[in-house]
C-alpha cells in the first residue's frame, strides 16, 4: 500500500483521530520545507513569506482581523523539526490516555479548544499588555504546541497518577509532566520566545478546565463538533431516498416499547456513573476499577 493509500485511509476511519491530527500536521510541515526549498531555489524567498503570512497568527488587530482562519490554520504549521517531533510525540503519548478514557470527540475538542484558547491569549498580551506591545509592534506566531499541552494537562487533570516510563529516569506521573512544561512555559513567557510560551499558558489553562468542567457534566466541545457537524453536512452527498414496502410480520419479536433498549444491548451509563468512576480513575488509578465499571467506561467512550 502507498503513503497517499495510507493516508487516505487513515482518513476513512472515524476512530483515527489522534492518527488524523499527527497526519495533517506532518503533511503541512512537508508541504512548507518542499516549497521553502524550492522557492529559495529559484529567488522566491519572498513568496515563501507571503504564504507563511496566511498560515502564521499575526499580533496586529488589523492584519488579523482581515486573516482570521490564522486562528486555527497556525497550530497546525511548524517549520523546525524539533519542533514538530516535540510536539507530535507529546501529542501522541498524551492523546492516547484522553482517547481511551473520554473517547476520539474528547480528544479533537481539547485539540482545537487550546489551539484557539493559546491564540486569544496571546493576541491579548501583544495587544494590551505593555510589555510584550513594546517588544515587537508586529509578531507571528505558528505551531501546535498551545493545543498539545492543553491535551498534556487535559490528561494529567483527568489521570494525575498515570505514570510514564522514562529513559533514564524511570517511571514518573504525568501530573509531574505537565507541571514541568507548564512551569518551563511560564518562565519563558519573559524570554525569546514570549508569544509561543504565552500561548502554550493559555493551552494548559484550558486543557484543566476542560475535564473540570466534563467532571462536573459540562462538554466545553459541544461548539466544535456543532460547527464540523455542520460543515461536514454541507459538504456530504445527500443519499438518495428510497421507498420500500416490507410486509409485517404479527410474530415480530424486535420492536421495542417506549425508551426500553433492545435485547442483549446495556443502557448507556449516565453522567453521574460516568463522574464517579473518572474520580476513582484520579485517586486509585484504573486498575482499580471493577469489570463492570471498566464496561461503562467504554460504553461512554464509545457514545462520545
């Protein structure tokens, strides 16, 4: 099978959505190296800015104001390989505990919602905080890292005791983590780098709020998955209708009567069940939930 096969079926399948968000990220970033390479080449170094301009969130209201999708189109492009390694390994390991325990939409809308929330932060501070106004008059910022540490906290708040093994260090929590690289972004917010750190903070601050607010019934994703709901049925083929006759039968045995689910299907667990056994997750970890808590889980996974 060939990497465009490969690609497009990843796409195909609904439950990829961890493998989806590294996949478009890694084709932007080899799309822009091919094209940086290429307009070097042959003088058009100025071209390769322009484009960057339309990807890249720009500080200045009016720039932005009439580029608005760089809201998003941003923390999808990178340009160094580290950086795009950093962030698509963080956003790999993280990512598979959110999409295990909260499922695939969870994880796409802690994703977007720290990209968007990184970027409002950061167009705020350049605006109306002084010091960083003063440091550039006009600042582009790209990459994923706001959204992958808001998936890193996300999953440290959710499953603070979950340990990762680490080369040369051993097993360590996660909630270590996260406390790591959010106190390494806080300190950098002064630095270089101001805008991406500054970014990054408001990443994490979302990514705690979002199981926060999931533990206490609230889905902070309902908007996303709204608007791609709607975008996906606009662009989908309407499916022809057909009209059939099916004679019925009096001896049927699958109709069901009011809201009673069918035969040999479990009910779908309530927010209540679903709260409690996240706040077991968090305090005795997931081994110590029993089989049927283990089902639920899953069940609500498999809805979300």
């Amino acid at each position: 099978m060939s990497i465009l096969e490969d690609i497009k079926y990843s796409f195909r399948q609904s439950s990829n959505t961890l493998k989806q968000l590294i996949i478009i990220n890694v084709i932007v970033f080899v799309v822009l190296i091919v094209m940086r390479t290429i307009l070097v080449l042959t003088g058009g170094s100025e071209i390769y800015g322009l484009i960057m301009s339309y990807l890249a969130l720009n500080s200045y209201p009016l720039t932005f104001i009439t580029r608005p999708w760089t809201l998003i189109t941003y923390f999808f492009t990178h340009e160094g390989f580290l950086h795009i390694i950093f962030n698509m390994l963080n956003l790999y390991w993280f990512g598979q505990i959110v999409r295990e325990y909260l499922g695939e939409k969870k994880l796409l809308s802690l994703y977007v919602l720290g990209g968007l929330a990184g970027g409002i932060l950061y167009l705020l501070c350049y605006n109306f905080i002084p010091y960083f106004a003063d440091r550039a008059a006009v600042s582009m910022m790209i990459g994923a890292s706001a959204s992958v540490l808001a998936v890193v906290v996300g999953a440290a708040t959710l499953l603070p005791n979950f340990a990762f093994n680490l080369i040369l260090i051993g097993p360590i929590r996660i909630k270590y983590i996260a406390a790591f690289l959010v106190l390494l972004s806080i300190s950098g917010a002064v630095g270089d780098n101001a805008g991406g750190n500054i970014a990054h903070i408001g990443g994490a601050v979302l990514g705690w709020a979002f199981i926060k607010q999931l533990q206490r019934g609230n889905d902070m994703g309902r908007p996303v998955h709204a608007i791609l709901g709607f975008f996906s049925r606009l662009f989908s083929r309407s499916p022809k209708m057909k009209v059939t006759h099916r004679r019925t039968s009096a001896t049927s045995s699958t109709s069901t009567n009011g809201n009673r689910a069918p035969f040999g299907q479990p009910g779908k667990p309530s927010q209540n069940e679903i709260d409690r056994i996240l706040d077991k997750i968090s305090s005795s970890g997931y081994e110590s939930l029993s089989k049927d808590e283990k089902q639920k889980l899953f069940q609500a996974s498999q809805k979300d």
